[in-house]
C-alpha cells in the first residue's frame, strides 16, 4: 500500500505526534504540512498569520496541500484547520486515507497546557477561556472532521491505528 494517509484534528490531537510514529511502522516518509509551510515562506506560522492574516495562510496551506505527490507512500499531518478551507477535505478524500484523531476539547486544553510549547496562533495559553475557544472552533470543525475514512475517538497509539488500518483496508 503507497496510499498516502492524512491524519486530521484538532491542535494537540496527536496527528504530528503518532504520525510520526506510523510513519515509521509502515517505513513511510513523514511531512509535517505546517512545517513545510514555515519552510517555503521563512516564517514560523504564528508569524504568518500575524503578518500576512489567516485568509492568506489558507490560500498557502491549500496550495502546499495540493502540491503533495499522491500515492507516494506519506504520512502527512495536517494543520488543524486544513480539511476545513476551500476544496481541502475533498482532496484529501479523493488521494489517499484520512484519519481524525477525535479528541475532546477538554483533553485537548489539557494537552496544551502541559507541553507549554504553544505555537499555535489561533490558541493562546493565556486565553482566560481556552477551553471555550477550543470547543467553539471544535464545534465549527466537527462535520468536516467526520468526513474522514477512519474516525478514532479518544486517546490512541500507533499500533491501535495500524490494527485499524489493517482491519479496514486489507479486505478491500
């Protein structure tokens, strides 16, 4: 299988974390899409955003998106947000599997505020309602999230989506 898999969700889901991780049980390459965007602008993402504003960094965001071979053997993490701008989620549908790492709000503000390393723009440490912020956007995102092929609810590890993986697509 050289079937690219894009792992969707929300900041702190896990999606750059056991990317890696699958990555390597599969001995496929991994690409951090926020990572590959700091590359090519210069600039760490919170700056872009700050700079340039969120509409530009989407239209950035989609184009790298689009510009990632298909079939190529990859474990992409996407940003956050990427599924839910322009035609993004119906790209990723239609060149390889996605995987939602659903999880909770609630665990999510947990997650963020032990690691303190926050570079998330649109998810300040300091925001007297993290939480709340959290939950709105995850609220806004839900429906797009659940489009993926696989939906993995609460906490998860590599070898738990290996097994799902195996379960779903070595019969078809």
């Amino acid at each position: 299988m050289t079937t690219n898999i894009f792992m969707l969700g929300m900041p702190s889901s896990g999606k750059s974390t056991l990317g890696r991780q699958l990555a390597k049980e599969l001995n496929y390459d991994f690409l951090d899409l926020d990572k590959r965007i700091e590359i090519i602008e210069g600039k760490k993402i919170q700056e872009i955003f700050r700079l340039e504003g969120e509409e530009y960094f989407r239209k950035v965001e989609s184009e790298q998106l689009k510009k990632i071979p298909t079939d190529d053997g990859l474990v992409i993490a996407t940003g956050g947000g990427t599924p839910c701008f322009f035609d993004n989620m119906d790209f990723i549908l239609e060149n390889g599997i996605s995987i939602f790492l659903d999880v909770p709000p609630e665990k999510l503000e947990e997650r963020m505020k032990a690691s303190r390393r926050n570079n998330r723009p649109m998810f300040k440490l300091e925001n007297e309602d993290l939480l709340g912020t959290l939950t709105e956007t995850y609220n806004n995102r839900i429906d797009c999230y659940k489009r993926a092929s696989i939906v993995i609810e609460g906490d998860t590890d590599a070898n738990t989506i290996m097994w799902i993986l195996d379960a779903q697509f070595a019969r078809g």
